[in-house]
C-alpha cells in the first residue's frame, strides 16, 4: 500500500461546514497518504471544481492554476470528494446531485458523511450515486474503504487510454505503408 501512495498519490476534495470534522477528516485522509482540499461549504466545492457559475470554462481555467503542476493532466485534478450531508445553504445531497449532473465530474466518486443515521436518507444518497454512506465520526477503517472506489476511476482512465493506444497500434500495423517495408526482402516461393 505505500508503494501505490508514491506512485499516485490521489486527490481528495473533502466538504464540511464543522472545522472538527473537517479537520478531522483531513488528517485522516493525509495519513492514508491523500492529498487534501478541504473547504467548509458546498459551493465552495462547486467553485473549486469550476461548477459554480455560467462561465465554467473560465472558473475552471481559473481553479486549475490554484492547483499543483501535476494535477494539470485532469481537469482539477479531484479523484474523489467526500462531503458532509447537513449543511448550511447547500447540503452534501445537493452537491452529489450537481456533481453527477455534471458531464466533467460526474465520473468522480462521491462519498456522503452524516452523524445522522436516516435509513431514508442514506437509501436516497446512495441510489443517487453516492458510492458510500459514512456515519460521523469517520473512522480510519472508513477512510480505507475509499480506495477501491479510487482504483476504479483510475482503472476506467487508463483502459480508455489502453484502448485508445491499442487502436493506435493496429492502424499502424494495417497501414500499406508500415507493411510494405516490413515484407520487401521476402521472396514468395
């Protein structure tokens, strides 16, 4: 598992109004060895994500630049966000609904957080997309259940670009001109 953090470390966005549990789950998440974002509201979030306004390009392309050089290859370079669900203005449920509705993020894993334990609430994060409901306090073993949903969306990323290149390949072996070089010195007997 350390030797997974060096190669990638994944970037978490993670939302909560209580600097406690903000502050507790950022130092769980840096343990784990996540890079961390942390902001206190959901439109925080959308704005950090570039999500917030009529001209997203540009507050994207203006969040971007807050963001380390290696992030650049993604959009904001977010692998997963993890949010409280009762807040002031906007709750977590609200962002989940915005970032799903998303075409850019809407593949980016959302994890709700509540100290409230409501059946009915929890059933409704989770077949809205939530990909895990975590009852507060967030434990450590909590924050080890947020890898697998990690590695799928690095899993997809990366058959789509195996696929992409393997297409690559094989245009390249089918095309006349990459063949006829290969095949001059051979005699047909």
């Amino acid at each position: 598992m350390g030797n997974m953090a060096t190669q990638t470390q994944f970037h978490v966005l993670a939302v909560d109004d209580s600097l406690i549990d903000r502050k507790l789950i950022e130092r769980l998440l840096k343990t784990s060895s996540y890079q961390v974002t942390a902001v206190d509201s959901g439109s925080k979030a959308l704005e950090f994500l570039g999500l917030n306004g009529e001209n997203e390009d540009e507050e994207r392309n203006s969040s971007v630049e807050s963001v380390s050089a290696a992030d650049e290859d993604h959009q904001v370079g977010v692998n997963l966000i993890i949010t409280d669900y009762c807040m002031p203005g906007m709750t977590g449920y609200d962002l989940l609904r915005k970032i799903k509705q998303s075409s850019s993020f809407k593949d980016i894993p959302v994890v709700i957080m509540s100290s409230e334990n409501i059946p009915s609430r929890i059933n409704r994060c989770l077949e809205d997309g939530a990909e895990e409901f975590f009852l507060k306090p967030v434990k450590l073993s909590d924050v080890n259940k947020l890898r697998p949903h990690l590695m799928k969306g690095i899993t997809t990323k990366t058959e789509m670009q195996s696929n992409t290149n393997k297409r690559k390949g094989s245009e390249e072996i089918q095309s006349p001109d990459r063949t006829r070089p290969r095949y001059n010195e051979l005699e047909v007997v």
